[in-house]
C-alpha cells in the first residue's frame, strides 16, 4: 500500500530516550506490578535505551492519581530498578484534557523536559471535547508546552486540524508503534503522513505492556528518508530530556 521498503536499522535505539511509556507500576491501565516494570526494563536496556520517562496517565478515570502520591510511587520505583538495571528514569506525566486538567494545572505538572515546560497533553480519541482550545491557551499564556501525544490515533482529526495545531505551535510525538498497524490502518496511515510531512517533534513507546512492542516493533517498514526522520526525533528526545 505505501510501498515502504527497509525494516529499523539494528541499534537504531542504541544511547536512547523513550518519552512516553506506563511502566510504573499499578497507577494507571499499563504495568500491574514491580516485577513486570523491571523486566521490561531489562529488556529495553538489551535494545539499547538509554533513558526512560515514565508518563503515567493524569485523567478523571484515576482520581488518585495526583503529583504528590505519583511522585512517592515513582522515587520508590527508581530506587528498586537501580537495582535491576541501568536506564536512568525520569518522572512526567500523561495529562488528559478533561475535567481534571485544570486541577492538575494549578498543582503543577510534571513535564517531559529538564527545563520543565513541556507538557504531554491528549484527547479522546473519538472526539475532541468542549473547552480543549481554551486549556491549551491557558498553560501557554503561563508558558507551557504542549506536547500532544499520538495525534495520529485521534479519529476524529483530520489534515486540517494538523495544520491547524502545528500552526499554534503544538508540538507532537509519534508513538513507534502506529507505524506498524498496532492501533489500526488508520492510524497507521495518519502516521506515515505525519512522518513524511515532518510534523513530528518525538517519539515514545506509549508501552503498557511488553507483547505488542515484541510483536509490532519488527513489522515497521520505512522508506529510508523516514528513517533519517525517525532517527532525528530519536536525538529530539535526548536533547529534551537531557
């Protein structure tokens, strides 16, 4: 159908940092338990990463989810996988524009980047509810970024809107596994258009678990331009993170 020709080049994440991932363990719909976390961990080290931010979700469907328990939670994980393996973890978040955004808002977030402006925001899928815009203004006014995470897998959004969001200078992370099918051919469609139009700031595993990234990462097939792309968002990241 799109007539990509070149599976991912073997260590093209070697010295990496995945952005966006739900590897900390029993907060949200990702990773259940402590031995799980750290065996992906493990795992991802084998492939060369480098560097992991856990981005466990901030949303209505988790009202215990908040900065100061996420945090505690977090400094209790890192200290048990410095014992299992050597990526370097940071904490942020994956912040929902729903009714809890604005709470969350005001309790500070916790961003993606050392300078700790970066947000990483998303929507429904389906739809794109009442009042987005407006959140989206009001954390740049006190000079957020918003990092809108997997544009390619809202349904709702079309070539317009992308533009439209580029043109308010969102910034986007691909997740890697949409270029596979892993979230429908729609998606995957969305994806390869974005790549190829460089519409895409940097890219996270969105990891909730380890079968689907052991099942889809081997099927990614890339002309070599979106390769060169991929692997300029690869360096984003560390350069984001630091």
């Amino acid at each position: 159908m799109f007539g990509f020709r070149n599976k991912l080049p073997q260590g093209i994440f070697e010295g990496a940092c995945d952005v966006h991932c739900h590897i900390l363990p029993g907060v949200d719909d990702g990773f259940s338990t402590v031995e799980k976390s750290l065996q992906a961990l493990k795992k991802l080290e084998e492939r060369g990463i480098k560097k992991m931010v856990l981005t466990p979700h901030f949303m209505k469907d988790y009202p215990d989810n908040d900065r100061a328990s996420i945090t505690s939670k977090f400094e209790a994980f890192k200290a048990e996988a410095a014992n299992a393996c050597g990526i370097e973890l940071h904490l942020a978040g994956e912040y929902m524009m729903d009714a809890r955004f604005l709470e969350h808002f005001k309790e500070g977030f916790l961003t993606l980047d050392k300078d700790g402006t970066h947000v990483l925001c998303e929507t429904s899928y389906l739809m794109c509810e009442h009042g987005v815009s407006d959140m989206l203004y009001e954390i740049m006014c006190a000079e957020y970024q918003p990092v809108i995470a997997h544009p390619e897998r809202y349904e709702y959004a079309r070539k317009d809107d992308y533009f439209k969001w580029i043109d308010k200078r969102y910034k986007f992370q691909l997740n890697i596994l949409s270029l596979s099918g892993a979230y429908g051919s729609t998606a995957v469609a969305k994806s390869h258009f974005l790549l190829k139009e460089g519409l895409y700031d940097y890219v996270g595993s969105d990891m909730h678990g380890l079968s689907n990234y052991k099942r889809f990462l081997p099927e990614i097939r890339l002309s070599n331009k979106d390769i060169e792309r991929l692997e300029q968002l690869i360096e984003n990241n560390k350069k984001l993170v630091g």
